[in-house]
C-alpha cells in the first residue's frame, strides 16, 4: 500500500466520523467496523507516516454518500446483483450494474471515463489490461495489494500486472486442458511418453482412429511445446518484446518432441480442425484431444463420457499453457475510488469467487477456492484449474499480434514438411522481430 494513502484515509475518517458512519468487516478484509476506531487508528498512523513498515489493520473508509455502477456482461448479470445486494446490505453502498460485455470495456471506458459517465467498477480479459493502462484508464490495485497477491494463483497475479504495477483483482481463470474419453482411457496420462504408449494398441491409422489429436497448426495450442522445455514468447513475463524465446535451446528442444509425435498421429495438420477433432471424438475414433473450457457445453450435449485433466508432461517436464485471467479494475476517473477499491475487493473473494463459479461455472483465480470442495468435486472444471496453476498468461503487449502468424507457419512447416525446428524457428523470429519494427515505425 501507498503511504499517500493514509493522509487521504484521515481526512475522510475525521468526516465519517463527524457523520457517524461506517462499515463493516468483510471475509477478513481491513474494512472499518464502525467510524470512531478507524479515526483512532488513523491518528495512531498520522505519526508513523514516515515509519519504514505500516501498519498491519489499515482500514480504508468508503466516501460520504458513495453510489457504485458496475459493468459487466449479460450472462453474468445475475451473480454480481447477488454480490451487489451483499455488498449493500454490508456497507450501505448502492449498486448499479449496467450491461456491457467484458471485451468491450476498455474501448466504452475510453470515451465514458474521462466524460464521467464510465462505470466505477470493470471487468476485462488480461490481454486488454496493456491498452487500459497506457490509456490511464485505470487505478493500480495498492491498498489490497498484498491480500491480493496472497490470496490468488501467481500466474493470475501476473497476468494483471503492468509494468511491476499489480492494477487487477482476479476474478476468473482459463487455459486449455487434456480431454479424455472414459470409455476409451480408464486413467488420464501422465506424460506424453504415455500417450504414445498407449497408441500402439488403440490407433488404427486404416480406421482414421487415433489416440490423440489437437489443432497443431495452432500456435495456442502448441505452446506447450515451447514453454514446457524452456522457451517463451517475450522476456519479464511477457512484457519485453526486445527479448524472443521463441527458437531458444528450450524451444527448439520442444519442437522436436512436437515433430516425433507425428508417429502417433500421421496426417496433415490442417486436417485436424476444431470441427473434425469434435465429430471424432464423439464417434470414440479419437480417444484423447487438448482443447479448452468453451468445448465442455459442446461434449456435454453429444453425450460423450469425457473428463479433463493436466496436460500430461512434456520430456519429463510440466506442460505449460497459455491462459487468460478476467479481473476486475477501478476506473481512474471514479468519484469515489475508495468504495470502488473496497467493492473490487468484495467481489474478488474467495466468495465471490465461489459463487461466480456456482452461478456461472467460471474458474476461481483464489487459492483457496480452487481447493474447495465445493469446486473439487467438479472433475471437469478442477481439471482445468489443476492445469492452470502450470499455465503463463498470454503477453499482452500489442507485438503479440504479430507472432501468431509467423510462428503458425513455422508449426506447419515442421509437421508437415518436416523442417529442422531450429531453422523454422529462427526465421519465424526473423519475421516476428521485422514485423515488429514496422509496426512502431
């Protein structure tokens, strides 16, 4: 936490406390429980403003007659007016929420915010956080900082960083994972040496039957060939696009285990669309594929008896996934950005958390939810939540758009033709690094 804060803290305790009013607790949160003990506690601080470490039960005090607007999507509607009426009822803030769906925030907010029409509380996917950002759209995450980074897995801490700025409070969670017919594999494997074990008595190659298949064109997908054994897409957690990984020792060294497994799977890549993958392992022609979270509707509705699992390892090595991290933010132009704060970090919980998950079936960021059993016991969205803690957020810096392309390339170029990894990969990055440059010229 800021020590800029405390002097704003104590002017507004010195007027709630004038008012009478106040807060209440919240799931271990530093809330105010009532006016004259925070005033107490905030003089007690005023003394120490220039004290090396601050002091542990902080408070935050919401502003005198603060009134709240949340966006957020359709489809989640219904679980924030359920956190919005325990919020209320706890803090005697109003809660509005308007209809705007999460991709389309950060464009809304860059005209509503500076107008101040714009919500004082968002939710966006982790790839538009870099455009929020240097729009100053945002406010960082500093009074619940450490809560947050404790509280929740550190790839989703990392994906709502910016700069070594935490500015999010995740909400929810995604990457891709091992689906698995239970008709056809009785345990999920461990490894890929496993799956190619297996093959040599379930693929029938005449039958166009196969123990596993995936997109492998795609380079989201196949990123787990890269990362697992030491390859990255941009240096300092995906911020520095000066640093490439992407045809590293580690990289090159995946590729080829990515190139052997054509033994498993002999056909070209671009016969192996979303489309294809889905018929086959409905008609148990496919045993085993990798996709993500949107399929599980898909599979339901074909009736096929699947579960899902961590991608087995890779070389020996865990499998590492992109993933994505939905996270609520405080918009920086916001009249009252201390009950925006407070509201943020309601909603983030563990409970809040939790009931997302129970109302939307969206994939807890919190530690602590993933373990419990209440979401344990979902086999389908635990095995997704097992994956994810092995996962990196996807860069979300503007040159990522234009890595997909070369790199895809590179991915067809060694499946289907059979080229050296090292030298595909090298001239992937070449195009990657000079596509780069004429976009910032």
């Amino acid at each position: 936490m800021k020590k800029w804060f405390v002097s704003t803290m104590i002017t507004a305790l010195f007027i709630v406390s004038a008012c009478g009013s106040g807060g209440s607790n919240n799931n271990g949160n530093s809330a105010a429980t009532n006016a004259p003990a925070a005033t107490e506690e905030a003089s007690a601080n005023a003394g120490n403003a220039g004290a090396s470490e601050e002091p542990a039960d902080e408070a935050i005090v919401p502003e005198e007659g603060a009134t709240l607007t949340v966006w957020d999507s359709k489809n989640e509607r219904g679980f924030v007016e359920e956190m919005a009426k325990e919020f209320t009822a706890q803090y005697n803030i109003p809660v509005k929420i308007e209809e705007v769906e999460s991709p389309d925030q950060v464009k809304k907010l860059t005209t509503d915010g500076p107008a101040g029409i714009g919500a004082d509380i968002v939710t966006f996917p982790h790839d538009n956080l870099g455009q929020a950002v240097a729009a100053g759209l945002i406010l960082p995450n500093d009074f619940f900082e450490e809560e947050t980074k404790t509280a929740n897995a550190e790839a989703a801490v990392n994906a709502v960083t910016s700069d070594g700025i935490l500015y999010g409070y995740p909400r929810s969670v995604e990457t891709y994972a091992l689906f698995y017919n239970k008709d056809l594999v009785q345990t999920p494997p461990a490894s890929f040496d496993d799956i190619v074990t297996f093959s040599k008595t379930f693929n029938d190659p005449a039958k166009n039957k196969y123990a596993l298949m995936w997109e492998m064109g795609n380079f989201y997908f196949n990123y787990i060939f890269f990362a697992s054994t030491g390859g990255y897409v941009f240096g300092e957690n995906g911020t520095n696009a000066a640093d490439i990984g992407l045809n590293n020792d580690g990289a090159v060294e995946g590729l080829k285990y990515f190139q052997s497994l054509k033994q498993i799977l002999p056909i070209k890549s671009g016969d192996a669309s979303a489309d294809i993958i889905q018929g086959k392992f409905a008609d148990k022609s496919l045993a085993m594929t990798i996709t993500g979270p949107w399929k599980v509707g898909d599979f339901k509705n074909l009736g096929i008896n699947f579960g899902v699992a961590p991608i087995p390892t890779i070389n020996g090595k865990p499998a590492v996934s992109f993933s994505g991290v939905k996270a609520w933010y405080v918009n920086s132009f916001t009249k009252y950005p201390n009950a925006s704060r407070l509201f943020a970090n309601f909603i983030s919980s563990k409970a809040g958390q939790l009931k997302d998950y129970s109302l939307t079936g969206a994939i807890p960021a919190n530690k602590e939810a993933m373990e419990d059993p209440s979401f344990k016991a979902d086999e389908i969205s635990s095995g997704f939540a097992a994956q994810f803690v092995n996962s990196q957020a996807m860069p979300s810096i503007p040159e990522m758009g234009k890595v997909w392309d070369p790199i895809g390339a590179a991915l067809a170029d060694i499946w289907n033709e059979n080229k050296d990894p090292k030298a595909a990969l090298d001239n992937a990055v070449k195009q990657v690094q000079e596509a780069a440059k004429g976009a910032t010229k």
